[in-house]
C-alpha cells in the first residue's frame, strides 16, 4: 500500500509547503498533492494563492522521489495545452507527475471569465478533453471538432514513453464514474472514507466499465482522508471538517465521524490502514486541509513506520 499526503486550501505559505513536501518525501511518503484552484483567491483573500501548475513544477525540480500533483480542473485548460505541459514534466521529472483532473464546481469562476456550465456540460468537456489528450501524447496529429474541444492537427512533443501518461480522475457521481470507466487509469474516490457509499459509487462504476468493455479492477483507487494527528474530540474534528469540506454539509455527522481520522500517531497509522484494507486502495492520501505548517508536520511525522500490507 502506498502513502500519499495532500495539503489543502492554501493555507501555507511557499517555503513552508516546500519543507512539508521534503519531509514527506524523507519519510517515504510516495505522493504529495497541494491545491490547483486559484478562483479560491474570491474567498482566501488573507493568504498567497499559489498558481498549481507553477507550485507543481517548482515542487519536482526541489524534490527527488516523491510524486507530485494538485487538481486540474478541465475548463481552465485548452486540452492541446494541458498535454503539452504534462508531457514536459514528464521529460523533466519522469515518472513522479500525478495528472489529477475533474470539472470542479467553483462559483467564483465567471470573475475569471469562466463561463458557468451545468454538470453534465461539465462532465462532457472533461471526457473530449481526456480522449484529446491520450491521443496527443501517443504522438498523433490530432483534429477534433467537439462541442468542447476543438484542434486542428495539433501535435505534442516531447511524446511522454510508450506514448502514455497515468491520468488520475475524481469522480464520485454516475456522469463522471462513465469518464473515469472510459479514460481513467485511476479513480480518485470523492467521498470520505464511507464504506456505503463509496461501495454505491464502485458498483456504479463497475457498470460502465462493462459497457466499454473494461475490468474495473484495471483501475486503481486513491482516497483522501481526513486526518488529525492530535488531542482532538471528535466534534472538533467534525467541525475542522464541515469548514474545510461544505461540499459534505449534506451528510449527517453520525454517519460521518468514523471516516474522520483523529487520535494518537499509532491510532492514526492503524486507521488509515484499515481504510485503505476495506476501501481496496492503492493509495490513501492524508488529507490535512486547513492545517498550519506545524500541524501538518506533526501529522507527517506520525505515519513514520507507517505498515505497507
């Protein structure tokens, strides 16, 4: 089982993400994500909003070994563009980018001319982009005329090896489970750690895999979760939550708690590695949103030793 970390809501300045970063990496941690969604600058007026493809880049040339990622969100990209640029990162740092995307849901997206589009309008736009870009990096020329993505013999270099770069989609819901089924090398669960739902959510998924003719266990699942390595009860867990997630302020507290993640370091450790057992992931990913420098250091240093089975 592999080990991931994610730092959310840009609440950490530069030098101190970097040092999080290099820590995690010390202490052999495969991946670090951070955020990509700078249309948060309408509602983090207090803090730097770092742009997430610039912090990726600087966060691979800093580090050795350590994966590194934030979230493309699909409108803000032109699809010949968006492989252009993960390709040179392959080039430069191989092996170690996480090309994370999904549609995002932001309402602070028409103050930077983005325009404002349904879900499924949304889903459609990630899927012709995703189908673009597998195209682009197995070194075609590429023309397409969709209602989202439009290119006109447009070629990428370098090409990445083999003509293939892992995409990572997030996707909880029945539109996005279909373009995870038909582009997705891994599925990024965008629930927390509710065995129910993310069994509905698999369930789903496992279908439209079957209408495209591919096994679902081909697809390797990532899951981020809420961790609080630290004397906390559990309301204030809860509460930490509900602040940094309101896109969960629909599922009751009851059902909730146990996928929080909050208590000693041995705790901890044994927590996310029942999830990540049950869950069937890959990859569990600490989710320390909203944390400061040191309680995010805190929450690295105890999942050293953290067990691999």
């Amino acid at each position: 089982m592999k080990l991931g970390v994610a730092f959310g809501w840009h609440t950490l300045a530069w030098e101190e993400l970097l040092a999080l970063v290099a820590r995690a990496e010390a202490l052999g941690f495969d991946a670090a994500y951070h955020d990509g969604d700078v249309t948060q600058l309408g509602r983090r007026r207090d803090v730097d909003v770092l742009d997430g493809w610039t912090v990726t880049t600087a966060l691979l040339a800093r580090t050795r070994r350590i994966g590194v990622g934030s979230i493309r969100l699909v409108q803000h990209w032109n699809a010949a563009r968006l492989a252009q640029a993960a390709a040179s990162a392959e080039r430069i740092a191989p092996g170690r980018l996480q090309f994370l995307c999904s549609i995002g849901d932001r309402p602070e997206d028409p103050a930077w001319g983005y325009a404002p589009l349904a879900h499924a309008e949304r889903c459609a736009w990630l899927d012709e982009t995703l189908d673009a870009v597998r195209a682009l990096w197995r070194g075609d020329d590429v023309t397409r005329r969709g209602r989202h993505v439009v290119l006109d013999g447009a070629r990428v270099r370098p090409r990445p090896p083999g003509g293939a770069l892992p995409i990572e989609v997030a996707a909880r819901g029945a539109r996005l489970l279909r373009v995870v089924a038909r582009r997705a090398d891994v599925w990024n669960v965008n629930w927390p750690a509710l065995p129910g739902r993310i069994a509905a959510s698999a369930d789903t998924l496992e279908a439209a895999c079957a209408e495209v003719g591919r096994p679902a266990a081909s697809i390797r699942r990532r899951l981020w979760i809420f961790t609080r390595a630290a004397r906390m009860t559990q309301a204030d867990a809860l509460a930490e939550f509900r602040r940094w997630n309101p896109w969960f302020a629909w599922i009751p507290d009851a059902e909730l708690a146990p996928a929080l993640v909050v208590g000693t370091p041995a705790e901890c450790r044994e927590q996310v590695a029942h999830h990540g057992r049950e869950l069937g992931l890959e990859m569990p990913v600490l989710d320390l949103c909203g944390l400061d420098a040191a309680g995010a250091r805190d929450a690295i240093e105890a999942f050293e030793g953290f067990p691999r089975g």
